[in-house]
C-alpha cells in the first residue's frame, strides 16, 4: 500500500532549516571526512599481510571467508557486562550473531568491548561523578574497537544512559560504515512504580526501614533487561527508533522471546544487504542527518522522555557535524503534543506502553500529523513509515502489523486529544543564565516557584539539612559546582524524595541546579543543566541563602530578583575541594576541556569542533 503523505508542520519545518543553516560548514567538513574514510582510510585489502594475518588469527570456521576478503565483515562492539540487568542478555549475543551472518555468507568478530556503567547502581555515590564522562570513554572505545579496519559495517550493543551515545558518538568516526544498533529489550513489570516512589518518600520521612527498601528496590529491578521506567535508557530506544536506526519496533521486546531473538537475526542479515558494494548502501553518517535529529527532539517531547538527552542529543548531534541547542528544543516542543504517558509522567511502565501499541503507534501517529519527517535514509528503507508497524511472528517468520488504534488510552492517545498540548521539556533563562525545565512530570499548579533560596555545594548536605528540619518551609534548593567542569554532572536523584516529601507537606518548593537529573527525574519542579555552570563563573555561582527565587515554565524564566550591577558585583563562590578516590582524578582532563551542558558536555567534541573550523 502507497504510504499517505503528510506535508510537515510548519514548526518542524522551521526548526529544521534552522539547525541546517547554521550547521551548514560543520556538516559539510563531516561528510567530507567520511567520504575520505571510505576512499582512503584503513581497510582489509589496504591492510599488509600481517596486519590481516593477526585480524583472523583466532576467527575459527570464519578465518578463511575473512582471509579471502569477499564477503561483509562486521564487528560488533559490545557494552556487555553481567552486572547491569539491562546489558547482561549480550553475553550470547556474539555467538548466535556469528551463526546469524554464516547463515547469508558473511562473518562477524566481536571488534572490542565498552564499558557500561550503571547509573542506578552509582546513584548517589562516588561513582555517579564518571558517569557523564563515561560517555566519551564509550565513545572512544568505540573508535578503537573499529580503528581496526577489519569491517565493513558494524553492529552496536548497547541500550543504557551514556552507553547509546557514547557508541553513536564513536561510530560517527567512522560514519561510512553501515550500522545498526541492536537493543536487549525491558525486563517484565515488577513492583508498580508508584509503589516503588511511596516506599522511598516513606523511608525518607522516616515511615519505613532499610529492609522495607530494600524489598521494594528489587522487586522493582528483579531480572535481566532495561529497567522499565521511562528514563535515559528507554529514551535511548525511542530515539533510535525514530531515527530510523534499529529494525523497526526493536527497541521494547522484552530479552529472551523468540520475537527478540528473530529481531536480532534480521540485524544482521540487513546489514549484510546495505554494505558499500551494492545500491543500498547506508552508511551511518547519511543516516544521522538534521532531520533525524529533529525527530530523535520530537519524539522525546511525544513520549515525555529524559531530561538528559537535552545534553545527549545535542552531543551525537555535533558528532555528525550537526549543532543542535536548547532553542530548537524549546520551539519543538511547544510545536510537540505529549502523546504518551509513562511512568514518571503516568502510572505504566514500557511494558504496557509496548503493549498499547508503544513506538509503533506513537511513529504513525506523529506521522499522520506531520510531526515526524518521512523522508529519512533509515537502515531498513528511505521511509520512516516502516517504523509505524509493530514486529509479531507468523510462525517462525519475522513479520511487521500496523497499530492504527492505541490499545489503552491510559497510556497512549491520538495527537487531536493528547496527555499534554506541548512536549513538556522548556528552556528557562534569564539573569541566572539557561536551564531545562522538564514540566510534563510536574503538576501545573508548581510550575511557577517564587521563594528564598538556601544555597549547597553537595547534595549529601542537602539531606542533611532537610534531615535538620532546616528546609520544611517554601525554598529553592540551589545545588551548584555539579556541572561538567566541576565535578562531571552527577545526577542528583536522591533529592528528589526528600524535596518530595516537603512538597507534600504543602510547601513551595524548587530545585535550582548546574548538575543533572535522572530521566525519571519526578514530581518537583527542577531547573537543570543551568548554564554557565558555576565553576565557569555562571551567575549560579553567585547566589547567597535568601535571595528570591523565580523559576516559571509559563514565561520561561530563571530569574533572581537582584539588578544585574548588584549581582555581577559579589565575589564567585569559592570552588569546594576537589574529591579524589573512586577513581575521579582520572577524569579531571575531561572536566578541564568540558563544553557547557547545552554543547553536550564533552572535551573531545569541543576539540573535534575546532578541528572543524581550521
């Protein structure tokens, strides 16, 4: 059937021209570096006999076929690790990949491994200062791991926080090759996740003991798979839907089915059919163009997803030589209705967003309304609505169904009667800098905070004020020295049930900070990412316990009520002591080089960029 076109809206439109415009010379000086890679950078046959001799020294059954050098290679760069639930189902995913590619005549090799750290296991804790950085330590494994010249495509294994980024990120190097990012799927529903949030507010006000946490904590994250709320890692999957860079409806099949494994398959005999040598070549670098950004934006906004993709996007952005700020996310959504609702911003979990219809659904509707371009060079078609079509077996056969209706309207509705009119992600600015503002998980009654400010450098002292009693009154918490540069942007997750109890108990309150939140980042109203951030001299830096407080997602404002002369007059808060231990000295050169939040967060962007402009 002939797919219906749908002229885009004209604020898509608008926004897209805009990041084309003005990433033009960037854009240009990146397709040229791939189209060189291709040409003449490192490859099989330009390898020297002892190059390729130790490149399939262990390969097995598959050392002659690569020794020949006639059929398709792949590497596979894997983020496995048995210890986070999310990325333990790749442990088999090499071996039954291998067979998958012999079965078309073409040979895989694991090319290396990146680290996956887990944000939910470091939440809180030293560790959480990596986390940010751990992004561009993926990305540069990533680029090692296929520095090696022995492919001619890769398969990416990743689906958590930094980790989808930080393999984009790194395979953007090598934009020429084909790739397909291959997820693991939702581990089933545990303990319902207002269950979950009750227990935490109850141990934070005192109502409940460590066991009963503790028992609540895993009965919600209980087996292998992505935890099933609607944070970074499930974000991750959305994107890459609508991108266009999984085998459509990939991302929420839940580990182990037969359907996830059928997905898997088809994979890699795709990649196998969109190499360099034939007419369907799809390299990653045309893939992820200006218009797949502006969807990846789109869909966040759609689904309510995480607050940090408003670092991470603009980050593979600029990996592709594409640059994309905070304004055009703040255009698209206040264009983007939120169609979905997912735990934090509803009750249900992925599961039972998979189950109403989930990115099938959600793609064809956004679509319909012109929302979403079609016109993408997708690693399965040049037409997004591919996308629009969920995966079922017909018998041992992969097969795709379209989803015209949402199965349940508590978590799914048409774009004429949405959850929300607009994506719920704003940019708040004014005289304490820029900031986002996620209001589709706040009640609309708090998106306005006018109140004293009292001021912290750490989180840990946060809790303990409010464990003091010194914060039960209307407040903005300002927790500044979190950014980047500071001290590597750790989530500050483990305020939000103690900021969730004040709120409770009827007062006012707000969050004001350069560090970041977790995608399930909750119920209280939070400017994040503010930057400047303060140890870059943001005026952050520069607010003392009392001063007023004005955080508004109606009219975008961060605002202290101070005249601009009085405020640029006081002196810079002085920087803490920097912490050692857990390993954080070993980061400190990418905290020194870091971009501000708003450009992603990252040294080596910062310098690739510069290597664009000479």
């Amino acid at each position: 059937m002939t797919p219906v076109r749908t002229q885009i809206h004209p604020d898509i439109a608008a926004v897209t021209d805009r990041v084309i415009a003005r990433s033009r010379p960037t854009r240009a000086a990146y397709l040229d570096l791939i189209a060189r890679e291709r040409d003449h950078g490192v490859h099989r046959p330009r390898l020297a006999c002892g190059n390729l001799a130790h490149g399939f020294a262990a390969a097995g059954e598959d050392k002659e076929a690569i020794k020949r050098g006639r059929a398709m290679n792949i590497g596979i760069v894997t983020a496995y690790n048995d210890m986070l639930s999310a990325h333990q189902p790749y442990g088999r995913y090499p071996e039954q990949m291998k067979l998958f590619a012999r079965e078309i005549g073409v040979t895989a090799q694991v090319a290396g491994g990146v680290p996956a750290m887990c944000d939910g296991v470091t939440q809180g804790q030293a560790g959480m200062e990596l986390s940010l950085f751990s992004r561009d330590t993926i990305a540069l494994s990533t680029a090692v791991a296929l520095s090696h010249g022995m492919f001619e495509a890769a398969a990416l294994l990743g689906i958590c926080d930094k980790i989808v980024p930080g393999l984009l990120i790194g395979a953007l190097r090598f934009g020429h090759l084909p790739t397909i990012l291959i997820p693991g799927g939702p581990m089933p529903s545990g303990l319902p996740n207002k269950e979950k949030v009750r227990v935490r507010e109850a141990y934070a006000a005192g109502e409940a003991s460590e066991a009963d946490l503790l028992d609540s904590e895993s009965a919600s994250y209980h087996s292998a798979g992505t935890c099933t709320f609607y944070g970074t890692a499930n974000s991750n999957q959305m994107m890459m839907e609508v991108m266009g860079l999984h085998v459509p409806g990939a991302a929420f099949v839940n580990p182990g089915t037969k359907l996830r494994q059928a997905l898997t398959r088809a994979a890699v005999h795709r990649l196998a059919e969109i190499g360099w040598d034939g007419n369907g070549y799809r390299p990653l670098g045309r893939c992820i163009d200006e218009k797949a950004i502006v969807n990846a934006a789109v869909g966040l906004l759609a689904t309510g997803g995480s607050t940090n993709h408003a670092i991470h996007l603009p980050a593979i952005a600029r990996a592709a030589g594409i640059i994309f700020d905070w304004e055009d996310l703040d255009r698209l959504s206040a264009a983007v209705p939120m169609i979905a609702s997912v735990y934090p911003s509803g009750a249900g979990d992925v599961n039972q967003f998979q189950a109403a219809g989930g990115m099938a659904y959600v793609i064809g509707e956004l679509l319909a309304a012109g929302l979403l371009h079609r016109d993408l060079l997708t690693v399965w078609t040049s037409d997004l609505g591919a996308y629009a079509e969920e995966p079922v077996l017909a018998g041992d056969d992969l097969a795709w169904s379209p989803v015209p209706e949402p199965r349940d309207a508590a978590m799914l509705r048409p774009v004429a009667a949405p959850f929300l009119p607009d994506g719920g992600m704003r940019l708040v600015q004014g005289n304490l800098g820029r900031a986002t503002f996620k209001t589709s998980a706040v009640a609309r009654e708090r998106w306005t905070i006018e109140a004293p400010a009292r001021v912290f450098a750490d989180q840990d002292d946060v809790l303990a004020a409010y464990k003091a009693g010194e914060l039960h009154r209307d407040v903005v918490v300002v927790v500044r020295f979190q950014g980047p540069r500071a001290n590597g942007m750790p989530e500050l997750h483990k305020l939000i049930p103690a900021l969730g109890v004040l709120q409770g108990e009827g007062f006012k309150v707000a969050l004001v900070t350069d560090g970041r939140m977790s995608g399930a980042s909750g119920k209280v109203p939070a400017a994040i990412h503010v930057s400047p951030e303060a140890l870059a001299g943001g005026p952050i830096a520069r607010i003392r316990d009392g001063d007023i407080i004005r955080l508004c997602a109606d009219d975008g404002m961060l605002h202290v009520r101070l005249e601009v002369d009085a405020l640029e007059a006081r002196p810079l808060a002085p920087l803490p002591p920097q912490r050692i231990g857990t390993a954080r000295e070993l980061f400190a050169f990418m905290r020194d080089g870091a971009s501000d939040a708003e450009a992603g967060g990252s040294a080596m962007l910062a310098t690739m960029e510069r290597d664009y402009q000479a």
